[in-house]
C-alpha cells in the first residue's frame, strides 16, 4: 500500500531497459567458472590488443603529470588532430570548434539524443538496430520509431521513411556499417537519407563505430553530402578500430547549435575524458593506413570462415559488408531468437544474441560475432557441425 513516503525514480528511466547483451555476458562468465567450455561468439571487442604507440602514449602521459583537468571538450591537440582526420578521412568539413572529445561513442550518442529529442519526440531508427539506443530514444523520452533496414533498402528508402514516421519525428538515427546486420549504406542510400531529413528539417544521429570494417562496398559520412553537415551529429568510437573498449574514447562533430548542447552535456556529466586517455587517442590517430587495411584483411578471413560454417550448416547467411557480426536466419534451430541462442548454448556451448534484443526486425537471427582468434572461430564452428549431426 502507498504511504506516500516512498522513494521514486524519476520518470524518465521508467522505460529505459538494462542491456540483454549485459545479462548474456554475465551467464557465459557464469558457465565459464562452472567449468564449462564456452565458445564466446556473443561479444564485440576486437580480437587484438591496444597497440603498445597508444598505451606508451597514455604511460607517458601519465609519467609527466598529464593527470590534471583538461579543457572539458577536449585538449588542443587532440581537436585539432580529430577535426583533420574528419576533415580528410570522412570528407565532413569541420573546424577544431566543430569537434568534441566524449567517454566513448557511448556518451556522444547520448548526447546527441539528449540535445535533439524532447518528450513526446519520435525518432526514426534503421532496424535491427544496435539495443542502447532504443533506451537512449527512452531516456530522452521520446519513441524510437524502428525503420526495417530491409524493407527500405528493397522498396525504397524514402517511401519506408515515409511510412513509418510522424508529425513527431524529429530525428533519424543512422548506423552504417550495421551492427548487428553488417549492412554498409550505400552513397545512394546516404543521399536518399539526406534528401528525406532536408525536406523534413529532421537532424541525422550518424554512428559511424565501424568505420574502419568495410570489406565490401566504401564508407560513406552522411555529414559529408551538401547541407548536411549543419543538420547532423556523427558519433564516433576509438573502441573497435584501435581495440580501446575499455579506455572509453570517442568524439562528436557537429554544428552550432547542437554543439554547444553537446558540450554542456559532456561538461556537468563526465567534464570531458580523463586526461591520460586524450593522450593516447593522440596518438591512436597516428596510426598509418596500412594498419588499418592489415587488420581488415584480418577481419575478413574470420568473417569468411564464419559464413562459411554457417553456410555449412544450412544456416543462410550473406557474407556481412561490415562491421564483426554475422547475422544469418536461424528458424531452423528455433523460430524464436531466445530459444535458438539457448539451445546453441545449452548444447552446442555456443554462445550469441538472439536477434529481438536488436529489435523486432531482428527476430529469427542470431548474432555471432567474429572479433576473435582464428582457432576460437574454427572450434566454434567445429561445435556447431557436431550440433546439428
Ligand atoms: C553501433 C555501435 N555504436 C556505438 C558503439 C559504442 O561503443 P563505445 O561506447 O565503446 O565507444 C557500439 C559498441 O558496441 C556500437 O556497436
């Protein structure tokens, strides 16, 4: 019974949600100390470690006393080195002013979602889309809006835009290369994305995390196409391409005045990225090309062995175009995504994520990442032929 001294939370956590991929990692570490050999195709990490130039960065650093406040959108030099790099690399035409330094891709999504959505807000998101981000629509309360990435691509990505949203919708979340599909959008595809967000005055949440995974087709920055710079936040992580999950580096760019939002979000949350950490994603951005293109040589002979045990196993999968994630149909182990990712773990020890935590569009799939060491992905494979013997 109400004695109306209880505490309460306010209400704009009330529908956002703890991550499934949370939980999932937690019973797989929770197997593992019972004993059991576990094949950990649930994850998202790269495969290899930071590279020792960034971690003798952060040492350093820390050795000359780097451990001080910094300016909370970021030092100098690293600005400057980002907005180089978005300037050339992704061809957004950006000033230092334009770029922010954030706790991850993480925190620049979130506010990014915050300094766009108001309560009551809609917001487009392409689906299956990657599960924190229906809770950062939530959390700003708004409503995300799932957009089948699928359907829009065979039918059309402006008349499925059209279809799915409202007098609402104020913005449109845009991740390409896709996790967990790996679908890498097209320049077409862009343009057809910007057109719709011009003609709708919407604002385009980029996420451009995988930037560095495309095997087939190029990356393409939305920001990079006429008028759009002014009416997108592209989000970016040094997580996947440096191996710096854990060291929570990423940036923003964006235009007035979503940046000045951008910055008083990051200055009464974190008060910008420790110190030591900007140092070391200075020099990350030292990284020559060819690295870059050594490890994607990499990645792709995982994905390719990884599709092709799938493939071997009748469970159809297209080769993905990005990202570290296959994400083949799995009605035949079962048709709901729960049970199938429990059965392959229960039997096969095969460890993933069933498809609905990406949302509906998801359903019936199962994600395997492949991020992992080349033996880890043979004897997962090998355990996935056992199982359906
Ligand atoms: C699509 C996508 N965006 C953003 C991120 C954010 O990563 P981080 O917060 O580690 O920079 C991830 C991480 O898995 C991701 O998959």
């Amino acid at each position: 019974m109400a004695t109306g001294t209880e505490l309460r939370l306010a209400h704009r956590l009330d529908e956002v949600g703890f991550s499934d991929i949370v939980q999932i990692r937690n019973k797989v570490m929770a197997l593992r100390a019972s004993g059991m050999q576990v094949h950990a195709l649930h994850g998202g990490e790269p495969y290899f470690e930071t590279p020792d130039a960034i971690k003798f960065a952060a040492v350093t650093a820390l050795v000359q006393n780097q451990t001080h406040y910094a300016p909370s959108s970021g030092i100098a030099p690293l600005r400057e080195a980002l907005a180089a790099k978005v300037s050339a690399k992704n061809r957004i035409p950006v000033t230092v002013d334009q770029v922010i330094a954030t706790v991850g891709g993480s925190q620049a999504l979130y506010a990014a979602f915050q300094a766009v959505l108001d309560p009551g807000d809609d917001a487009l998101v392409f689906s299956p889309y990657w599960t924190p981000i229906g809770d950062l629509v939530r959390g700003a309360q708004a409503r995300p809006l799932p957009v089948p990435t699928s359907t829009a691509r065979r039918s059309g990505i402006t008349a499925t835009l059209e279809q799915f949203s409202t007098p609402q919708t104020r913005a449109i979340y845009y991740n390409t290369p896709q996790n967990p599909s790996g679908v890498v959008f097209t320049r077409a595809e862009a343009e057809e994305v910007a057109a719709f967000a011009r003609a709708r005055n919407l604002v385009v949440i980029a996420d451009e995390a995988y930037e560095d995974l495309v095997y087939e087709g190029e990356h393409f920055s939305i920001a990079s196409l006429p008028g759009m710079a002014k009416r997108t936040i592209t989000c970016f992580t040094f997580s996947k391409s440096y191996a710096m999950t854990g060291w929570r580096g990423g940036y923003a760019v964006a235009q007035e005045p979503f940046m000045t939002a951008l910055r008083k979000i990051v200055l009464y949350s974190t008060n910008g990225v420790p110190t030591p950490v900007q140092y070391a994603m200075l020099a990350a951005l030292e990284t020559p090309e060819q690295e870059h293109k050594a490890r994607l040589a990499e990645y792709r002979k995982r994905r390719d062995l990884l599709v092709d045990g799938l493939n071997a196993v009748g469970l159809e999968c297209e080769p993905p175009a990005g990202a570290f994630y296959a994400f083949p149909n799995v009605e035949k182990i079962h048709r709901i995504s729960r049970t199938a990712a429990e059965i392959l773990l229960d039997k096969a020890h095969i460890a993933t994520i069933p498809g609905s935590v990406f949302g509906a569009q998801g359903e019936g799939h199962l994600r395997f990442g492949y991020a992992l060491p080349v033996a880890e992905i043979e004897a997962a494979v090998e355990a996935l032929k056992a199982f359906v013997r």
